[in-house]
C-alpha cells in the first residue's frame, strides 16, 4: 500500500484528498512511545497534533466535472493524477 493512505480515494476517482501524512503520525508515535519507555511521565508530555498534510488531485475527474483546477492548488499538491 501507498505511503500516502489518502491518495487512495483520489485514485479511485475522487475529485480532492487532503489529510494527514499517517508515515509521520506514526513516526511521531514510536518517539512518544519511547519516551514513555525512558521514564517520563505521562502528565509530562505534550499533546500533539499532526503537522504534516496531504494534497492530492485527479485533473481527469475535475475535467469530467467541468471544473477548472486553479494553477494555485495545483501548484501546493503533493500529487496531481491526470
């Protein structure tokens, strides 16, 4: 499977995925779980957010829609399916 789970739905004909990066979430998570491990305390650790994103777009399903994607988005994509 695809590094990028959200790519899924755009490959599959969706028009627009955008979502967190699940690689980094979980990287992120092994380094918490191994604080944990070392001795700190819970109550001690910072809560986190995701802080990487994902945007992928299906130019075709756009086309097929009548929908003009603008240069803008099309620029910030991680990935453009045409």
């Amino acid at each position: 499977m695809s590094k990028r789970r959200n790519r899924f739905y755009v490959t599959s004909g969706g028009l627009i995925s955008y979502g967190i990066d699940n690689i980094d979430l979980w990287q992120r998570a092994g380094a918490y779980v191994d604080r944990i491990l070392k001795g700190e305390k819970l109550a001690d650790l910072p809560v986190q957010a995701p802080n990487k994103y994902e945007l992928a777009i299906n130019l075709k399903t756009a086309k097929a829609l009548g929908l003009t994607v603008p240069q803008s988005l099309l620029a910030r994509a991680d990935e453009v399916i045409e």
